[in-house]
C-alpha cells in the first residue's frame, strides 16, 4: 500500500473510532459505483448499511486478494493507471478499511468452498467401479436360474427340484464367500506393492475373465469356483480406487471427500443397474449371453482405468519404492491380529457382511414363498439395496443429532433391534404366511417390505463401523478395513453352507431363525466393546453441546 492510500485509511479508522456516528453515516450514505464491473447489470443502484458491507465484503474477496499480492512487488504512488480504473482504486482503498476491520469474510468464504467440481479422474473411478459392481452382481440373478435349470434337466418332482435348487445356490455362494474372503486379506498387500492402476485394471480383466467361465459352466461345482474368483477379483477395487483418488487429492481434501462419496454411490448404482437389467435381460435371453455381456461390462472398466489421468506419475512413484520386506507385513498384522478389541469389533461386524449379503438367497426364498419365476424372484433382491440405502441417509442424520455416548448407544440398540425384529418377521412369513397370505403378490409385498426394514437397519453400522474402527489403528487403516472385509466374507461361508443343509431338511423358518441368532449375538457383543471407538469421533451434536458448556466456563 502507497502512503497516500495508507493515510486515507487511517483517517477513516480514525473516524470509525473517535466519531462513530457520523463515521457510519458517511459510510452508509456512499454509494458504490465498481460493483457492475463484477457483477450484474442491475447492480448499479445505491447501495447502503448492510447492504453495502456485505458487497464490499464480496468484491474484497473476489478482487482485492489477487491484487494485495501483486501489489508487494509494486513500488510507486500508482498502483493502477489513470482513467478507467480510477474508480476502482477508490473502491479497492474501501476495501482495505474492510479488511482491517473485517478481516475475513465468512460468507464469501462458505460458498466458494461449496463449489467443488469432479474432475476427469472422478468420472473414470465412477463408471469403472459402476462396471465392476454390476458384473460381480449378475451372478446373484442368475445363480438360481441356472440351478433351476439343472434341476429341472434331471425331471424332479415339484417339491424335490425346489429343494435342490434351495441347496444349490446355498452351497454356491458360500463358496463365493471364499473367494472374496481370500481376497479381501491378501490384495490389499498386492495393491500396495504393485500400484493402484495396474491392480485396478488387471483385476477387471480377471473378473471379466472369471465372468466368461461362469457362462460356460456346466455343473454347481465348477459355477462355484468361477463365482468365487469374481469375488477375489472384484475384492480389491474399492481399496485400489479409494487409493488411487487418495494420491491424486493428496492436497485437495475437500475434492477427495467429493470423490469418494461419488464412489460410494457408485456401488449402489451398479446393484440397482445390475438387478434392474439382469431382471429385463435374463426374461428374454439366456442366463450364459447376459453372464457374457456381464464380462464384457468388466472389460470396458478395466479399459476405463488404462486411461486414468495421474497413471505417469504413479508409475513413476512405483519404481521409486524400495523393495518389499516382510518386516512390514508382519508389523501390521501384529498391530490389528495382535489387539483383542479388534477380534471383538471383526467378529461382531462380520454379521452386517452376513446380512448384507442375504441377497444371495433372498431371491430363492421369493421364488418358492410366491411362486414367482426365477427371472423375478432374483430382482426383487433389489429391496435389500433400496433398504441400504434409506437406511445409510437417514442413519447418518440421525447419528448427527446424538450429543452424548449414550444418544449413539441407544441410537445402535434400536438400529439393532429393528434388525432381529425383521430377521424374525422372515421367519414368521415362511411358517405362517402361505396360510395368511394365500395371493402371491400379498406375499410378495410383506417379504420385501420386511427384507428392506433388515437391510435398513443394518446399513449405517456396514458403511460406517470400517472407517470409524480404523481411526484408532493408525497407519495401519487400510489393513484394518481390508480385514474387517475379509472377516465378513470368511464367517459368512460356513454360515451360508450351515443355511443350504439345514433349508432342505428343515425348511426356510429354520435358515432365518439362525441368521436372527447369529444377528443377536452379534449386536450384543457389538455394544460391549464398542464405546471406545464411539469415542473417537464427535458428532455436530457433541460439538455444539460442548461449546454451550464452555460458555458458563470462559465467563
């Protein structure tokens, strides 16, 4: 600032202080001439008092700051020639009083925060992981045609072929489980040592390559082990891609968290895309031609990530690493196996991955409740994905608003109960509910009213324990939400297994009432050992109330 900009300003402090009245005065009777040049044509009339400070405050933000930093380089009595721009010095010179007096604007600074603008890069992250969702969700549709198909090939009777096919899919996703489970506790490592690009791209050939073979299998066994190497394949991509946007927004947090909830919604996009079209698709074609078109869904993601911005660099970073030791592999397992409050958290939160993928069997249980054609049966799995996602928003609002340990314990307790309560109403309509709900459609709607209320209030603590658990793990985050997967996948397999032995012999009350135990137990053990990781993390709720107590404090 000139000198001569300097004692105009501190004449007008000087006012503000000694005369404030007629200070005030002056400066709300101004008008303000430079505001069309930034702004809109109607913008042109006399502004005063409030009016007035709020678009000084505006222009100083979008004008002043560029300039007071060129303007350190500057010497001399004029910063801005004469003639056109004279004006503007007289409003810049007002808007430096604004600064001294009103250092920040935090209006100003609040909406442009609120522009964030995905890039390239999110768009890529979106549509591949999109790809590699729908086509590891196919094979839930298509299981139980193709089993009813086998089964029907052998000319069982009615009742036979049912339980068959009941046993069939059991047995055929507990294997799946396997893979996934493999997956989730060995790729991580992989992806740390090979990149996020390459393992991203290779991994959505590997799908789409383990899709082809599920097409072309003839028998549950071999169905089983293509399944199961999609779920090892598909198990790395969202610790790939959360990794590869976490390295490009390595400074730009606010975008990342834009980009990771653009990647979260990802998934349930590609549920319901995949549910909706392998419903359409598997009506009017066979169930191998949409497993194919599922593969080549898996291929055109891995070509997406081939053309991800920021690969040069991470290629370059790759080379740069040091080469790999054990040391660390083993440091990190002593660190999340070694502690006995993360046993407790995996094997409690394991359940939520059972519930989660209840889908798995759900379509079975339409088939042979309302005797619908398996094409239908399978996409009415769409409740449960419908179910988590009311329930992830309205959990997340109402999480916000518990302002004390015991808000969130009670808040997880009714989660819970709703939950079991729902299990149980499963259990209540396969014994009871072909004799109070003789119309199919009746039936229907009762049990995908009752799945979504399961999936619902399930929901918030699956999206949300991973992140909230590994914030007290450190540097060890990604191989405590590697592993809190992979305890789900690795549960669930004897679970699903124990399901397709006991539903043929003991029928479908039998295979609910166990998930509503396991569920129960679950939830128990869960609110035992959970208020440390409660802890961790303050909801606004906490903020505020703590702020209300300091008040009486600091007076």
């Amino acid at each position: 600032m000139d000198y001569y900009s300097h004692h105009k300003v501190m004449t007008v402090l000087a006012l503000l202080f000694l005369c404030p009245a007629v200070a005030t005065e002056a400066f709300s009777s101004a008008r303000v001439s430079s505001i069309p040049r930034g702004g809109s044509p109607g913008a042109s009339e006399e502004l005063r008092g409030g009016a007035r400070l709020r678009a000084l405050t505006t222009q100083r933000e979008r004008r002043w700051r560029p300039l007071k930093q060129s303007s350190v380089a500057t010497t001399g009595p004029r910063l801005f020639p004469r003639g056109e721009n004279s004006t503007m010095t007289a409003t810049l010179v007002e808007e430096e009083v604004m600064d001294a007096v009103f250092p920040e604007a935090p209006d100003a600074a609040v909406e442009k925060k609120k522009k964030h603008f995905l890039k390239r890069i999110d768009g890529i992250v979106f549509v591949s992981y999109l790809c590699n969702v729908m086509a590891l969700s196919l094979p839930v549709l298509l299981v139980p045609i193709a089993a009813t198909e086998h089964a029907t090939s052998m000319s069982l009777s009615a009742k036979a072929a049912t339980v068959m096919v009941a046993s069939q899919v059991a047995s055929i996703s507990s294997v799946a489980s396997l893979g996934g489970a493999l997956g989730k506790f060995v790729n991580g490592f992989i992806c740390k040592e090979l990149g996020s690009y390459f393992c991203s791209s290779a991994y959505l050939v590997g799908l789409g390559v383990c899709s082809l073979a599920f097409s072309l299998s003839t028998n549950a066994q071999t169905m089983s082990y293509a399944f199961a190497g999609m779920e090892f394949f598909a198990s790395i991509q969202w610790a790939s891609l959360a990794v590869m946007l976490s390295n490009y927004y390595a400074k730009e947090p606010v975008k990342l968290s834009a980009a990771l909830t653009a990647l979260g919604l990802s998934s349930t996009s590609g549920q319901l895309l995949a549910k909706f079209f392998g419903m359409t698709l598997s009506s009017a074609f066979h169930w191998r031609l949409v497993a194919q078109l599922g593969a080549l869904v898996a291929f055109g993601g891995a070509m997406l990530i081939s053309q991800a911005p920021g690969r040069e660099a991470a290629a370059e970073v790759q080379k740069q690493k040091p080469p790999f030791e054990w040391k660390s592999v083993a440091h990190s397992l002593k660190a999340v196996l070694g502690s006995p409050l993360f046993l407790m958290l995996g094997l409690a939160h394991s359940m939520s991955f059972v519930c989660r993928g209840t889908d798995r069997i759900l379509g079975t249980f339409f088939q042979e409740m309302s005797s619908l054609p398996p094409a239908i049966s399978g996409g009415l799995t769409i409740t449960i994905t419908f179910g988590l996602i009311q329930g992830l928003i309205s959990g997340a609002k109402k999480y916000a608003k518990c302002a004390t340990l015991e808000d969130k314990r009670n808040f997880l307790k009714k989660r819970y109960v709703a939950c079991i309560s729902a299990t149980l109403g499963l259990v209540a309509l396969s014994q009871v509910g072909a004799g109070l709900l003789p119309n199919r459609w009746a039936m229907t709607a009762a049990l995908a009213l009752v799945s979504g209320i399961m999936a619902s209030n399930i929901s918030f603590q699956y999206f949300q324990f991973p992140a909230m658990i590994a914030q007290r793990y450190g540097d060890h985050k990604p191989v405590v939400i590697s592993f809190l997967d992979g305890f789900g996948f690795l549960l669930s397999a004897p679970i699903f297994a124990a399901i397709s032995k006991i539903v043929p012999s003991m029928g479908w009350s039998s295979g609910w009432g166990l998930l509503a135990t396991l569920f129960g137990s679950a939830a128990v053990l869960m609110l035992t050992c959970i208020n440390p990781i409660l802890n961790l993390s303050k909801t606004p709720a906490e903020e505020e109330l703590e702020k209300q107590q300091a008040v009486p404090l600091m007076g």
